[in-house]
C-alpha cells in the first residue's frame, strides 16, 4: 500500500474512533498514518538516491574519453 493511501485510511480509522467513542481505532488510526508518512519520506528519499546515481552514471560516461 502506497504512503498516501495509509495516510488516508488512517484518517477515516481515526475518525470513525472519535464518532463512535473507540480509542483503540483512533489509535490505530494515528498509527497508520504515521506509517504513511514515513513510507512516503522513504520513497523521496529512495527517488533522491535514484536520481543522484543517473546523474552520476551521466556524468562518469561524459568524462570518459571518446574514441
């Protein structure tokens, strides 16, 4: 499941646990966004590394002498 769509199914958890009073659905909901938001900084900072190592791998191949 994407960041995103944890982050979201945590709300609705949460909220459904604040309408009917149940704190260990509000808790899981929190958690689930949590989650999210965590997946979601892993995969910037996964895109980050892939971008660093193109522009790396570009940039070795543009010094390579050219025959």
């Amino acid at each position: 499941m994407s960041g995103k769509t944890d982050e979201v199914k945590g709300r609705i958890k949460e909220a459904a646990g604040v309408l009917t009073g149940d704190e260990k659905l509000k808790r899981e909901g929190r958690t689930d966004q949590a989650v999210g938001e965590v997946k979601q900084a892993v995969q910037e900072v996964a895109d980050k590394v892939k971008e660093a190592a193109a522009a790396t791998v570009a940039a070795a191949k543009n010094a390579l002498p050219k025959h």
